[in-house]
C-alpha cells in the first residue's frame, strides 16, 4: 500500500467511524512508495488516532479529546500494533516496555505494578472506568492501554499516586473486521482468539471479541486455563447522540506461584531454580469469574455542550489460595519454611460518570471547560482462612533441594479477618483548559471526592458484629502550563495532588486503629518536554518530584493503631520514544532514572534512606520494528535494568535484568500473517519480579510462541 493509497483509506475510515459529533483529525503518515504495510495501517492501528507504535492523542488524562503533545503529564499508550508485535497478552508483559513502570508478583494470582516508587493493585481502568479487583486482566479485547504518570485523582478519584492503567476497549464502530489469531507454543501453550464486527445497518453495529486459552508455563505445575466473550453494540440514535452497549464475561484459572526464596540477601540458586516450585501446587490456585456490563452515551446539545456517561455493572467473583515459602533458606541450605492461607475477595462494583464539555472562545481565549460528577457503590467480602499442617502448626519445614510438598492442610479463621464493607463515593470535578494564542496553554482543575466507607466484622469470636465507618472529604488540585515556542514542540509543567484513604487499595476491612488514620496524600510537581520529530515520531522528556505522606508505622505504645508519620519521596528522570524514526523503522520505549526512597521510618526494618522495593535506579527499554519488505519484518527488543531490592527493607539484592526479544513477522497476503516471538532470546538468567524477600520470580528462559492471523 503506497502512501497516498494508505491516505485514502485512513481518510475514508475516519469519516465513516462517526461515533463522536466531533470531527476526528487525520493523523499523517510516513512519506515513501513502501512505507505504510497493512501491518502498519491496519483497522486494529487506526482505530484511536493512532499509526503503528505512536497514539497522537487520548481523552484519559484530561476527560477531553486533547493531543498528547498538548497535555501537561507524562502518558505512554501502548498501541495495538505494539501489542499485538511484542504477543502481549497480560498487563505485566505490556509495562516491561514502558519507562518508569515495574511489575509487582503480586502474589502469583493478580496485576501489580510500582509506578514511579508506588506500589499499586488497585489503580486499573477500563475506558477510564475503575477496574479494581485483584485479578490477571487480559488483553484480548483491548485496543490500546494508555499509562498515565503521576498523581491523577482530578480524573480517577482517590488513589492514583504514582500513576494509572487505563485499557482502552475495542468497541462497534462499523468498520468490518474477520480476524481470527491461533497461537502455540512452548510449555503446552494453546491460545485461540477471534474478533468479528461489522455493520447491521447504518444506524446499528455489532462487534464480538472472544478468547480461550489453555496453556502451562515454564514454572514447574502452574497452569493457566482462561476464556471470555465481549459482544459490544453502537446505536446511532440520531445525528448526534450515541448509544454503546457492552458486556463481558471472564473466567480465569491457574496455579499460583510465590516463586522462591532467598539465602544470604540474595534470590535462593536462582540460576537452578528457574521452574522449581516451592509449596504445594495443588493447593495454591486461583480463580474469578467476572461479569461487567457497561452503557455509555454521548449527546451534544444545541447549545454545544457534549454530554459523555458511562453506566456500569461490574460482579467479580474472587478466590485464592497459596501454599508457599513463609521464609528464607537457613545457612546450612537444609530447610526452609512452608506457610498457607487462602483468600475470598468477591467485590460488586456500580459506577456513574457523567462528564460535560463545552468549548467557547472569550476575549482572544480559547476555553475547553469540563465540568461533571462521579456515583459509585462497591460491596463486597474480605475473608481470610490460615492453613495449619497435620503437626498442628502454621509451618511445614521442607528440604529447599526437594520443596514440593503435598502434605495435607486444613483452612480455618483465625485472624478475625471476616468482613463485609459497602463504600459508597460521589464526586464532583471542573477543569479549564485555556488555550492563549498558539503558544501558550493552561489546565486546572480541582475535584472533590466524598468517600464513605463501612466495615462490619463478622468475626465469629465477637458477641456481635464490630462495625467501623470512617468518611472522608478529599480535595485534589491539578494545575499545568504548556508552552508550544513551536507547533511541535511543547514544554510543560504540572503540579497535581491525590490521596489513599486509610483503607487502602482494597479496602477490605478497616480496624479501630485505621479508622482514625489520616489518608495518604501524594504530590507530584513535573517538568517535560515533548517534540513531534515528524507527523509519527514523537520523543518524550521528563523530571519530577513524588513526595508520599502519611504512610502508616504501628504504634508501639498502642497495639492495633497507627502513626502517620511515614513519608517517601522519588525523584526521577523519563525520555520516551515512539514512532517512525524512518519509513522502516519503528520504536518503542525509553529511559527511566528512579530515585525512590524512604524519607522517614515506616516500619522498624524500613527505615529513612532505604530504597523502595523493586525500584532500579536506571532501566533502559527499547522495541524496534525494521520493515525488510512489504511482506517481511522483524523486531528487537531489549531490556536492561540495574539491581534492585526484593523489598523496602533492602534486605535481600536482585540482579539486574539483561534480555533480548525477537519477533519475526511474515505477510503471506492480506488475508494470512504468520509470527513468532522469542522472549529472552539469548536464555538469560534474571529476576523478573518479587512481592517481598522471599517470594521472588525468576525470569522466563528462551520462549518461542508462534502465531497465525487470519483475516477474511
């Protein structure tokens, strides 16, 4: 596909997807007779303003169709090119490539991520809707994810601190797509997936996406067995209101893994333990079964205020169990301990977001105002069962040189942690940007979040149900200034504010002592630079300051309460790269400098001058695609990370990460690509991740998966 064939077809795409009153702006594309493949501008690429690896523009950071160079944060959107390049099938494999984002083990059964130094479970959404249960998200509907840095309560509510995951959905927008992808690989890997849409008539379109998958994995025992189904639907109800539907299913089982432990300060023969297990693999697994159902219209009144609200449903169904090692592996390397406990976490979410925006022009100024509220009830359970062995105690001793045990444990409440909590919130928020001639651009904006929470213990041992409640009224600014001396280059500052309530990310229960602890708040003060190289090249410039307050210390003169006088602090640098740097060549990635410490005691082991666990003070991470012909590409990554420490007490030392991956990609004609993907081409070993001293991941060896893409 040439160059102005490809213009034609964007063109004609763009003006057909009328979704939106708006009108959509052209992105350009790279100039020469062979630069544009059907790779490259497929529907799956254009779809989101968007052209192999570089997104121009996202309505997450600010609620309004704002172009990136214009916003005044740090953003990294993962493409669907790029996902669909690298075989991403998980959240945890999607950041690896994005600078300053670490994935987090947590616990072998859910997504984690330390954004910036912070650690979060909680902080997901989808289409800018909070996803945040713990549980593996897949991405086989997913059209893009966009990671938002820093401080974003103004648009996400509480939490936030170092940053956020937005999935962005595949939806029915009328353009036909046949697409079939069968993948197999290593280990027993089976994967099938599909995505069919198209138009019933002009006013109506369907679109379905589904996935199942059986596969093992390089870890001795784990498995992961998962399938789901998401048919979406658009009504064009008139010239300018729409109606999407959506619903999906998801079910996903597997073995939890809690990795290995350590010896000495450092991860247990790492290098020979690469798929051993440690635990029981029987009785370590985990499961959900979630049903989300989701409304979303857009109006645009005669008066030239658009209307965009999203109703949604969203029931998960949560459990996990682990059998694992509960500590390290004693000097002579002849035992290590075993411990067990199991979790039921099902959560019911309701949300409404209603968002008004309406733009006028006044004294030579340019306003996009944004003003709307935010309703939302989650309900749920937090049951907790500790497992104890047949020599009655809570741990097992297991020779570290054969640690797979299959002993039996029974599972009882022993801790009191029985709960069931409802929270109910309401926001209101209003933001201006401000646009003063070409040069010059202002955002602020303030949101106010009331969040009342409620705890009722339903420890059988109490003569009656402990109820705690504990509300809070939260205040978060954002303020940004962006300075264009040229139309593609923009210079930016921001100052932004966010707070976690002191339940936490999961708020599963909330005891006397945390009733009365004030939230945490962080602040994030950022300077930046973005420059558009050309129309598809865009690099990316950051430094910034994350002070996080209030963390909580236990407080040694009353058992069960708390002192908010923790505080961390990161400093750090980001350069990003996406885009086209030739007509052949594509990349994605960047830098990050990360300078994360503990500026005042959390605990009595975290103490001030600690780094953060799992934070390397540099990490380089770049994909490149190189176009060989029309028919054949290939790609290269790497990824090079400094030492970090498995947790904040900087007890125990992880490695640095050194890996090569590879993709190989052949276009047999329009209707058939074939694809293989290397991880770790080079069969280095490394940690990939830990959730604390002694549940510490070792990185995948050599692993070739290889995929067919039909399309029809």
């Amino acid at each position: 596909m040439n160059t102005g064939a490809a213009s034609r077809f964007l063109a004609t795409l763009l003006c057909s997807t009328v979704l939106a009153p708006a009108a959509r702006s052209q992105p350009a594309v790279p100039a020469g007779d062979t630069a544009v493949t059907l790779d490259q501008l497929s529907v799956e690429g254009l779809r989101g303003n968007t052209v192999g690896y570089l997104s121009r523009s996202s309505r997450s950071a600010t609620k309004t169709d704002t172009p990136l160079i214009d916003t005044p944060q740090s953003v990294t959107v993962i493409s669907q090119q790029q996902i669909r390049d690298q075989g991403m099938q998980s959240i945890g494999e999607a950041v690896r490539y994005v600078p300053g984002v670490i994935p987090h083990q947590g616990e072998g059964n859910r997504d984690d991520v330390v954004i910036r130094g912070q650690r979060s479970n909680a902080d997901f959404y989808v289409n800018g809707v909070r996803d945040d249960v713990q549980y593996f998200r897949d991405l086989y509907n997913t059209q893009r994810i966009e990671v938002l840095k820093g401080p974003n309560a103004l648009v996400f509510g509480r939490g936030g601190g170092g940053g956020v995951i937005n999935r962005v959905l595949k939806e029915a927008d009328g353009v036909p797509v046949r697409e079939i992808v069968a993948q197999g690989g290593q280990f027993g890997n089976k994967r099938v997936a599909v995505d069919v849409g198209d138009r019933v008539n002009e006013n109506v379109f369907f679109r379905l996406n589904g996935m199942v998958e059986d596969t093992g994995t390089y870890r001795d025992f784990v498995d992961v067995r998962r399938y789901g189904v998401n048919p979406t639907m658009t009504f064009l109800l008139s010239p300018v209101t729409t109606l999407k539907l959506s619903y999906e299913y998801f079910h996903d089982e597997r073995n939890t893994d809690r990795g290995i432990p350590s010896q000495f300060g450092r991860p247990y023969r790492y290098k020979q333990n690469v798929s051993t297990y440690f635990g029981n693999p029987d009785l370590s697994y985990a499961r959900i079964d979630a049903n989300i159902a989701t409304a979303t219209l857009d109006h645009l009144f005669e008066s030239g205020v658009a209307l965009h609200s999203t109703l949604r449903f969203a029931d998960y169904q949560k459990f996990y169990q682990n059998v694992f090692p509960g500590g390290s592996v004693n000097a002579a390397g002849t035992a290590v301990n075993i411990t067990a406990y199991n979790n039921a976490t099902p959560r019911t979410n309701y949300f409404s977001q209603n968002d008004f925006t309406y733009k006028f022009e006044t004294a030579g100024l340019r306003h996009t105002l944004l003003a709307g509220f935010e309703l939302g009830y989650q309900e749920g359970r937090a049951f907790r069962e500790e497992g104890f062995f047949a020599n009655g105690t809570q741990t097992l001793v297991v020779n570290p040189l054969s640690p797979v045990t299959r002993a039996p444990v029974s599972f009882r409440n022993t801790t009191g942690n029985n709960t069931r909590y409802d929270l109910g919130l309401a926001a209101v928020y209003a933001q201006d940007q401000i646009e003063i001639g070409p040069h010059l651009q202002f955002i602020g904006g303030l949101r106010y979040d009331h969040f009342d929470f409620t705890s009722n213990n339903l420890n059988a041992r109490a003569p009656v149900p402990v109820q705690t409640n504990r509300i809070d009224d939260l205040l978060s600014p954002r303020a940004g200034v962006v300075v264009k001396p040229f139309e593609n280059l923009a210079i930016y500052g921001s100052y932004s504010v966010s707070y976690l309530p002191s339940a936490g990310d999961q708020f599963g229960s909330l005891s006397p002592g945390l009733a009365i602890a004030q939230p945490e708040r962080f602040e994030n003060a950022e300077f930046g630079v973005k420059y558009d190289v050309s129309p598809v090249l865009q690099l990316t410039g950051a430094l910034y300051n994350l002070d996080r307050y209030n963390q909580r210390i236990a407080d040694p003169n009353r058992p069960g309460f708390f002192l908010t006088s923790g505080q961390t602090n990161t400093q750090g640098a980001e350069i990003g790269a996406n885009g086209f740097v030739t007509d052949w060549w594509q990349v994605a990635g960047g830098y990050a400098f990360t300078d994360a410490r503990i500026v005042s005691n959390v605990s009595s082991t975290i103490v001030s001058g600690n780094t953060v666990g799992l934070v390397p003070f540099n990490a380089f991470t770049l994909w490149n695609k190189f176009e060989v012909s029309p028919e054949f590409s290939f790609g290269i990554g790497y990824i090079q990370t400094g030492h970090a420490f498995a947790s904040s007490d900087n007890s125990v030392r992880l490695p640095g990460i050194t890996r090569f991956d590879l993709g190989l990609f052949y276009r047999v004609n329009e209707f058939w690509r074939a694809q293989i993907n290397i991880e770790n081409l080079f069969d280095r070993h490394y940690i990939a991740t830990a959730d604390g001293n002694n549940n510490i991941s070792p990185g995948a060896p050599r692993l070739i998966r290889a995929q067919i893409i039909a399309r029809f």
